[in-house]
C-alpha cells in the first residue's frame, strides 16, 4: 500500500487551506521561443457535462486548443449513425441528436462512477434520451449501430470525449499528447474520480492528476492577476469563485497575497448547472403545450431532444434579450406556434435552482468563518454565470463588491487545469523562467469510521488540507475479539450509517486477550481523492496494508447532506447515545457470561436486547444497571467507567 508522507509545506498551509504558488512568467528562453519543447505538451483538460475544453501552456502563455470546427469548446457528446464506421463526437454528435435521439448520448458525467440504483441516476436517467440500463449494479447505455447493440460504461463514453479533445491537440502541437490534467468537481467522490482516470487511460493519457474544477478556477485567476502577484504590497484579499458550469457548480473562497493563492473552503452541487436550467425551462413549455394544443411531447425521445435544444437556445438569447420566442415548428411541423418568454418569467421558473447556489455560496462563507463584507471580489466561471440574473444575485449578496470575469468562464477551468500539467511534466525543471505551481486542495466532508456500535468517528475532518494522514487509537469491543471490520464513511453526521459509506476492511488475527486491547487506526487521502486505510495493533511496529475496496451506494448530495447534518445534528448526537448505550449493554453481555451469579436473569435480559434493538437510551441504560446487579463479582465501577471513558473508541 501506497504512504503518503506529510507535506513540506505543512508549517505554511494556513487553518482553512491549500496553497497554490504561482509566479509570474518574467521572460521566455530563445530556445522555447523557436521551438516547441516536448515537457511542456501535456495538456489540461475540463471534461464537462455539457461542454469539454483543452489548453496547454505555450511559450509562457495558456493557449485553448479549438476544434476542427474552430470553437474553443466541444460538445461532450458522442452519437452512433448508421452509415458511420465510427462514432461522431462533440459538434458532428450535437448537430443530429435531434435526429437521433436515442443512439445520441450526453451528460455521462453525471453517471460516471455512481451505482445504478444511486438515486442521482435514476432522477438523470428520467432526462436522457438514451436508453440507460442496470448492469450488474452499473448504469450502462444501450445504442444501435450498423444492426447491433453496443453496451457501454459511462466510463467508455467520456474516453471518446477525452479522445477528441487529445486529437485536437495532437493537431495543434503537431506530436503525440500522452499526458494530462483533468478537472473534476470539487466534490467527486472517490469513485467517480477513479472512474474518470479510468475513463482517461482509455483514452490513452495517462492522467498526472485530477485537479478539483474550482481549484483550478482559482488558479487561474492567480495566474492572470498580475498586478496582483507584481504587488505584493497590496496585502491578502479574499476572493469568491463562483462556477456555474453545464452539470455542476463549485463555490470556493481563496486568499490572495503577493504569488499565494489559499483556498479556504470548497462547496457545492455536481449536479446543478445550465442543463439543469435547460431541463426547468422545457418541462414548462411541456406543460404549455399539453395545456394549449393538447399534445404531450415529454415522452418522445426525438421531440424531447428537440425541446431541449430549443429552450437552451432560448435561455442562450434570454443572455442579452429581455425577451425571447420558442418557435415550436421545428418539433410540431403541423403547428405554426410560437412561445414567447420574457426574462422575467424564465428566472421566476429556476428561482429554486439560483437559490441553490447561493444557499452554497453562504454555506461556504459559514464554514470559513467570514461575512459577505470580508469578501473583495466574486469571480465568475463557467457558461452559466453569463445569466444577468447571476450578476445580479451575487451583487446583492456582496453589495459594493466587484463582480469579475477575468478569464473567459468557459476557458477558466481548463486554463488552470494546463498551468498545473505543464508543473507536472517538467516544464519549470526544463526552463527555470517558469516557477513552480503548487496545488493542495480540502476535504470537503469528514472522513472517519464507526465505532461505539455506531457512532461517527471522525478522523480526517473537513477542510483538512489534502494529502492528508491522520490516526486514532481504537480498541476491541469483546474479549478474544478475532476481527475488527473497519467502516469507513464520509460526512458530518454523528450516526455513522447516516453518512456517505465508502467500504470496509477487516483487520484480521488479533492476538486473543480481554477486551481494549488497542489499535492504531490510520487514514490517508491523496492529491486524487483516492483513501486508504492502514491499521496495526499497539506494540507491533508493522502497519497492515489495506486498499479501501469502495462499493457502490446511494449518497446525498454533498452540499444537501452538509445541510441536513446542521438540521438534525440534535436528533442525530441523541441517536448516537442510543447506540451507544445499547452497544454498552451489548458489551457487558458478552464479556460477562462467566461471572453470572444470577444466570436466568442475565439470559431474560439478552432475550429482551434481542428484541427490543430499537429501545430508548434510558431502557438500555436501566437493563445495564440489571446486567451488573446479575453478576457474581461486583464490577459496577469498572462499567461506569468503561461506559463514560472517552479516551478510547471501539468496534
């Protein structure tokens, strides 16, 4: 197993954060001048739920690849046409969904790496046009090509995006690109950034890191504030990132003093963003035409497609117009309709998906113990934040605060995203005007496990800066305890199944003994978000290696579940001391058999605990006094104090 040693920069990173050093590019060597060099070709790519992007630092500056269509982005779509040996992708896939709706696929960015049965799934699925079906547990798309059936994973389709997006490339530097960044929502769990390095090797890259979109939006703005990074006299100022991109939306807060960028705190949503809005204004104009023509298009794939472009062209002129029409010939050619929608009225329809955001973004101001009045400026990124109304709401909530765009916000991400790969590659080693890019990122929950029967025990807690290797002592529950089966779960909750479960490993072989006998419990998260468990028993100097098997399972969303942590956290610490005080009784059942002085009463009691696992505290906390009364030594102040010790955790 792979460890992590701390980081050097340990006694610079600040409470909150991460640090990304970034100096400013003073001049340029002759030899990158008239040549481009091989280290700096490893490319930075935003792979989108909507759109994707690819940019490479190029004689010190970031260069976007645009496509063979000249656009600057690419549709991460990918289309299978009867008639085509190959698949189409990005703008040649876009330009005939309408005509082929169902061999047409989009948005896996929202399946990559979820379970079938994840309720995130199965809401997307309702607004695919594709077929999606349950294989063994994964989501899979089923399309026709050339008379067959092809199956294929959420993973196989992003490599075709990701392959476009390295072809383009490869036409632009005019070698081989093998190497790159790739951008992931800040808030990706670990199986879904596993899915996406899957989804790049695929491709043919081998993947250097997956860099949190926000982060990379953030450095970014580092990068291209000069005047900040030649004035270090200006002092820190604290900057609000907002990122509404085609699938999900990133708020980060970060510090900037001279060539440090620190960021603080990371929130948000992967599954809100512009389709979101697209998806919010179709399902009115569904209803408006069942409502005034009597004709229900919502379950017609090649119409529901149409609709959708229709209403995201919409939305796209509702950007400078004040009003806009949705000319419905081209879905019913019968009917000469037309919608019309004023801003007003399509901003009142997604007023609950703009609150969201800003629900994120105070979330964020709240774990960072700041006020909107601390904030100096609100960046915006991604396509998204082009909606008036974004500007508009943000200016509200920072009045008197500057609202930027300094880099374009569909580029900004991948713009980040190419100044880390070519740090990566080796272009600061090979030319030393470039200076080093430092990345670390936070944890945006709590990593911990269960103990006491089920509590949350948190080991790495949120905004830990990542890597990250934190340790607790635990101890075993029962006399000759064998096995211990570490849970290891995600979130803020005090009842550990009530949180984001991860997987489990099960340290084997313990040395037979009474109960206690103590356990050094490890966890390590690295640059990737990848987490790995390492546990060894007291005394022994070897840790045993432990790969986190991660399963699939439902999850909340991260920024609802953060929410309802702070909802319920009363009703939650008064279930955990339930658990608590039933796994005590548990505890002094089983460790106890051969003491009884009154055996009939102790079997009445283990009868009772069988029965009734759903008691109060005060039932079990009452049985436990019973338990002890039964035994034939008296060890009442040994349970209090092993039931009131919090020095140690147990399984």
């Amino acid at each position: 197993m792979r460890q992590h040693p701390p980081s050097t920069l340990s006694q610079r990173l600040r409470r909150f954060g991460v640090i990304f050093r970034i100096v400013v590019v003073s001049g340029i060597s002759d030899s990158l001048k008239s040549a481009r060099v091989p280290a700096m070709s490893c490319i930075g790519i935003d792979l989108g739920t909507t759109n994707s992007c690819v940019a490479v630092l190029l004689h010190g500056k970031v260069e976007v690849i645009a496509n063979e269509f000249g656009k600057r982005t690419t549709p991460s779509c990918v289309a299978f046409v009867d008639g085509e040996a190959q698949a189409l992708v990005g703008d040649a896939a876009l330009s005939q969904a309408a005509r082929n709706a169902t061999n047409t696929i989009s948005e896996m960015k929202r399946l990559i790496g979820r379970s079938f049965s994840d309720p995130c799934v199965q809401a997307d699925v309702q607004n695919l046009t594709c077929r999606v079906v349950n294989n063994e547990g994964q989501p899979q798309v089923l399309v026709q090509h050339r008379g067959k059936e092809l199956s294929l994973t959420p993973e196989q389709v992003s490599s075709m995006v990701l392959k476009k997006l390295k072809s383009s490339a490869e036409s632009f530097l005019g070698r081989p690109v093998l190497k790159a960044v790739i951008t992931v929502p800040a808030y990706f769990s670990a199986r879904q950034r596993d899915a996406t390095r899957e989804a790049g090797r695929l491709a043919g890259l081998e993947v250097l890191r997956l860099l949190p979109e926000p982060s990379a939006a953030a450095l970014a703005y580092g990068h291209e504030r000069a005047d900040l990074r030649q004035d270090p006299g200006q002092g820190s100022r604290t900057v609000l990132v907002y990122d509404l991109g085609g699938g999900t939306f990133d708020v980060t807060i970060a510090a900037i003093e001279g060539t440090e960028v620190t960021v603080r705190v990371v929130d948000g949503d992967d599954h809100l963003g512009g389709h979101d809005f697209d998806v919010c204004l179709m399902k009115w104009v569904a209803q408006e035409i069942r409502s005034s023509l009597g004709v229900d298009v919502a379950n017609e794939p090649a119409k529901v497609r149409r609709l959708l472009s229709l209403c995201e062209r919409a939305k796209r002129d509702l950007t400078a117009l004040t009003k806009a029409e949705v000319d419905l010939e081209p879905l019913l050619p019968d009917r000469d309709q037309i919608l019309k929608l004023s801003r007003a009225k399509f901003e009142n329809l997604c007023q609950d998906l703009l609150q969201k955001t800003l629900d994120c973004v105070r979330a964020a101001l709240t774990s960072a113990e700041l006020t909107a009045g601390d904030v100096d400026e609100v960046i915006l990124v991604g396509g998204s934040t082009r909606m008036p109304v974004v500007t508009r709401l943000l200016a509200d909530l920072f009045p008197g605060k500057p609202i930027r765009r300094t880099v374009n916000p569909d580029e900004a991400v991948a713009h980040g995203a190419a100044l880390l790969a070519a740090e990566l590659s080796g272009a600061r080693r090979r030319e030393t005007d470039l200076t080093a890019v430092v990345v670390q990122d936070v944890t945006p929950l709590s990593l911990g496990i269960d103990v006491n029967g089920g509590s949350f025990c948190s080991i790495i807690p949120r905004n830990t800066t990542i890597p990250a290797e934190k340790s607790k002592r635990v101890s075993t529950a029962f006399k000759n305890q064998r096995n211990v089966s570490i849970q290891v779960y995600q979130g803020e909750r005090p009842v550990a199944n009530r949180n984001m479960f991860l997987g489990t490993y099960t340290l084997q072989n313990l040395p037979p003994g009474p109960e206690g006998l103590g356990i050094q419990m490890s966890l390590t998260l690295d640059q990737d978000g990848v987490l790995q468990v390492k546990a060894r028993v007291e005394g022994s100097v070897q840790w045993e290696g432990c790969s986190l098997e991660l399963r699939d399972r439902s999850a909340l969303e991260v920024d609802e579940h953060a929410a309802l942590a702070a909802r319920t956290k009363a009703a939650d610490e008064a279930e955990a001391q339930r658990l608590e005080a039933r796994f005590n009784l548990e505890k002094c059942l089983v460790n106890s058999k051969e003491e009884v002085a009154d055996v009939a009463k102790f079997r009445s009691i283990e009868d009772w605990l069988s029965q009734n696992q759903s008691g109060s505290r005060e039932e079990f906390e009452a049985k436990l006094t019973e338990a002890k009364l039964a035994l034939r030594c008296r060890r009442n102040e040994y349970f209090e104090n092993y039931h009131t010790s919090k020095r140690s955790k147990f399984f």
